[in-house]
C-alpha cells in the first residue's frame, strides 16, 4: 500500500471513494497473528495463534469470554480489542440486568459494528485496529460473526483472520460443508487443524495456541493448557488412524490405490488381498 | 418593644412535625431471616412468606439469593428493593469475575455489599441483610447488616420482624464468651452442622408462634466443603 495525499485524515474521502484509513487499520488486523473461528449445529469454536514477542514473555491473550454464551478471538491491536471486550461485557450484563436474558449475538454484534463506525466518521478519533470473531449462542442456535474495524460485520460458517490466515481458510473451505454434523471434539479437532496450516512449520502445541468452546448448554470456556494438549495429541493419532484405514480400508481396490498416490511416500503392497497394517511402514 | 427584635429566650417553640407523606416508596414485606457460622460449614436460613400490611401475599417466596459459590444472602424488609440489590450485587460481581479471572471471596462481598448499601444512604434499600458463607480459609462467617450498610463479622446474627424474638434464643445457645476474656475465642461455633440446622429450625417454628409476618416455611441453605445443600421445613400457616 503506498502513502498519497488522501490518507491522512479519516474523514477525507479519497478521489477514488475509499477511506484510507479504515483500509490501513484493517491491514493491522491482517499483520496480527490469526483467529479462526467454525460452528456446528450445536458449537462454536474459536481457536488462535499466539504469538510471544520474546522468549522471555508470556504469550498475549487473544481469547475473551463475554459472557456466559458469548467469546471472541482477536486479531490485530489487541489493546483495542481488550476495551472492546469490556464494552462487550457492560452491554451483556446491563441487557441482563434489565431483562433477565442473554443478550442475543447478532444484537451485540450490530452495537460492536456501529461503535467501529462512529471511528470512521471523527475527525479527533481513529478506527480501532481490531478484527473480531465472535462465537456465541442464543435461541436460534450458535451463530459465529465477525467484526471489522470498518464497521462492517458479517456471520460465518467458518472463517479466519490475521496472519497467514489464507492458509487455514484453504482448509476451512475444504472442509466446512462437514462441519455442521460434528461433536464437539470432531469440531476442535477441525479448529487444530487449521491453526496448524497457519502455523505452517512450527509444531502445534498448548504453547503457541489457544483454544475456545461454546455450545448448547455449555458456557463459553477457554479450554486450559492440559486439555488442549490432549486435544493436540489426539491429531496426531487420529492422523495415523486415517491413514492405516485408508490403506487397509474396505473400500474397493480402485479407491485405495488413489487414496496411496495421494499419500505419498509410503511402502504399500497393492493387490494382495487384505494387507495388515504391520506390513506397511507407518 | 424591645419584644419585635430580640428573641424570646423563655418561650419554647412547639417542635414543627414534618407532614404526614401521602404515598411511601417502602413497604414491609415481612420475614425473618438468620445465618449460624461454624467451623466448616455456614447455614443461612429464612422464612417463604411475602406479607403486606396484615395479608399474605405469597407462601413461597426465596428470601435467599446465592450470589457467589461461596456467598449466600438473605435479606427481609421491602423485597422489590432487596431484589434490585441482589441484581445489582450479580452484576458487580460478574465485572469482577471478568476483571480477575476468580469468584469473590465472602469478606469481599461482604465489603461490597455494605458499600452498595451506603452508596445509597440518602435513599436507601430497605433490605436487612445477613450475609452467609465460608471465607477464602474455608470457615464459616456471617455478616449482618443495618439499612445502610453497617456491618459486623460474628458467629450468627438474626435479622427481620422475628428478630427480637430469635436473637435472645440464639445468644443463650450461642453466644461466645467477650472478646475483654483472654484466650480469645474465635468468633465462630462449636455446634455440628447438623445440630446448627436443629436449631435453625426450633428458632423458626418459635418465632411463627409469636411473629404473625414468620411463617408457612423456612428455606434453609447449607454450605460447605462439598458445596450448596438447600433444606425446606413447614412452619405454621396461620
């Protein structure tokens, strides 16, 4: 993006009809490590890469309850996320003081967006620099949104922001047409799966992750280090798991000798009836 | 003359009545309300009947509100303003459970609920409040409170239109010995758990003899190491 005379203020239109400075805090969104968010018929989870800006010091939390039935992951200025999340908390617990409900998402969503907003149209303020996902439950069912320091919101299947989010969204398309049908777990994995991509050569571990759920009749949590190691370690032998079945599969010889070239680098014997997994080399 | 410009030390003025209101923003629904502190456990109880003027106007009504894990708190005297308070109190604390990743402890809601109270001192809550639970040592403490926030720790307190009658009954099987006598003692009871709901209960069915605004049940709430338990007892009906 090159600097030109237009982009100094954000209330001066440039010729073209864009504000550059909406556009240059959305590009601080995209500078932040990622967050990605995916939903089921009964779940939502939120998962994000956490980044330490030195060895020495802890890593930033990107994850924030709302509310009991509400969270979001952060991507970008995650101090203008951190009053965002406090305005959140207030609306929550005011609409719940005076009418003894949860506060709808799609209705928190619109008051983040119009908040964002009014940013762009003041000469003594400045957008915020914060894109959010925000995963939440109300009576129509789990819903994940996501806010944008433009004021514009909108609702996802599946989606992710932030750094290299391009690769985990690749796989999130792949993938998201199953994900309405997935448990819990099925769900996270998914989530894991697709930090892995943005992760791209790093190992995934409690460390340089995290992980959030929120689903019917369960309160939004963020899972702790344990249970999210366990969660990691469960890829890796559900990775194998997939991939002896695909050998050893019951499907007809065609599809296996597809699924092998597919697979790669692996000493498969084909043809010979039913092979054991011992005989290949795992 | 001199009469028009000095005043008249002598004649006293008839002291100036302030003038009956029309309309009250209070009314006293009534009930009574009591809280035993012990070693490991705390009891918070309070009867279910609502009144106004001499009618009932429900036999089932909490008078308790679980506030923290930890905390639980009764409170007679005008329940629509003691059910602002309770609202209130769940929204504070939800603030600080964002802000400090961890449930109030009793002392804290304690401190809290007195300065809720005083905030509005020149319009107060007509709530008289006993606050039950089990401080962040796991011992039980009772606070008990006047209108406008004034508090105490002790060993049990009784608060409401029952009050005159069960406090006497629980300072005879209670009351420790002064503070002026060393060693000191703590200011909580020797009794059981159970022997403390025992007597929960014999002071209830007592003061229902005697307090037309005690009665139909009493809700008792016991908390301790294992968690919350809730126990319900008739009282007399009339």
């Amino acid at each position: 993006m090159f600097r030109n005379q237009y982009d100094t203020d954000v209330t001066t239109w440039s010729p073209a009809g864009r504000l550059h400075q909406v556009e240059y805090a959305m590009e601080a969104v995209k500078q932040g490590s990622a967050a990605i968010g995916l939903r089921s018929k009964t779940h939502v989870v939120l998962a994000t890469v956490n980044k330490a800006s030195s060895e020495l010091s802890a890593h930033q939390k990107k994850l924030f309850k709302i509310d009991n039935h509400i969270g979001i992951a952060m991507a970008g200025l995650t101090a203008d996320g951190r009053v965002l999340s406090r305005y959140m908390r207030s609306e929550c617990i005011n609409h719940h003081f005076v009418f003894e409900s949860p506060l709808p998402v799609g209705r928190l969503v619109v008051q983040v967006a119009d908040k964002a907003q009014v940013c762009t149209q003041r000469s003594w303020k400045r957008p915020y620099g914060v894109g959010l996902l925000v995963a939440g439950l109300d009576e129509t069912g789990p819903h994940l949104y996501q806010n944008c320091p433009s004021g514009n919101y909108s609702e996802y299947q599946a989606f992710a922001i932030g750094s290299r989010s391009q690769a985990a969204k690749t796989y999130l398309e792949r993938k998201f047409e199953t994900f309405m049908e997935c448990t819990k777990e099925e769900l996270i994995r998914h989530a894991l799966f697709a930090v892995k991509e943005s992760l791209q050569e790093e190992e995934l571990s409690s460390g340089n992750c995290g992980v959030a759920v929120v689903g019917i009749d369960e309160p939004f949590v963020v899972l702790d280090p344990k249970t999210l190691q366990s969660y990691i370690e469960s890829l890796e032998t559900g990775k194998e798991e997939q991939q002896t079945m695909e050998e050893t599969g019951t499907d007809d010889r065609q599809s296996l000798q597809v699924q092998h070239e597919g697979t790669g680098s692996r000493g498969i014997s084909v043809g010979a009836g039913d092979d054991s997994p011992t005989d290949m080399e795992t | 003359m001199s009469m028009v410009f000095a005043p008249c030390l002598t004649e006293t003025t008839a002291p100036t009545t302030h003038a009956q209101p029309a309309w009250s923003p209070y009314d006293n629904n009534g009930g009574t309300c009591v809280a035993i502190a012990g070693e490991d456990y705390c009891v918070i109880a309070a009867d279910t009947r609502m009144s106004t003027g001499f009618s009932i106007l429900i036999r089932n009504y909490s008078k308790i509100h679980q506030i923290t894990e930890k905390s639980v708190l009764a409170s007679s005297g005008f329940q629509a303003d003691i059910r602002a308070l309770q609202k209130n109190l769940d929204a504070r604390h939800q603030i600080y459970q964002h802000q400090h990743n961890k449930q109030m402890s009793c002392p804290a809601m304690a401190q809290l609920l007195s300065n809720t109270l005083y905030y509005k001192r020149f319009f107060p809550y007509y709530a008289f409040n006993v606050l039950g639970g089990l401080d962040n040592e796991g011992r039980g403490c009772v606070y008990s409170y006047d209108a406008v926030g004034s508090y105490e720790r002790s060993g049990y307190s009784s608060q409401g239109t029952g009050m005159q009658l069960i406090m006497p009954v629980l300072d005879n099987q209670l009351k420790s010995a002064s503070p002026l006598v060393l060693p000191l003692q703590k200011s909580t009871t020797p009794l059981s758990e159970f022997e403390a709901v025992d007597l929960v209960k014999d002071t209830f069915a007592s003061a229902a003899e005697r307090d037309i605004y005690t009665g139909d049940a009493v809700e008792i709430v016991i908390i301790n190491r294992e968690g919350v338990r809730r126990e319900l007892m008739d009282l007399k009906r009339d």
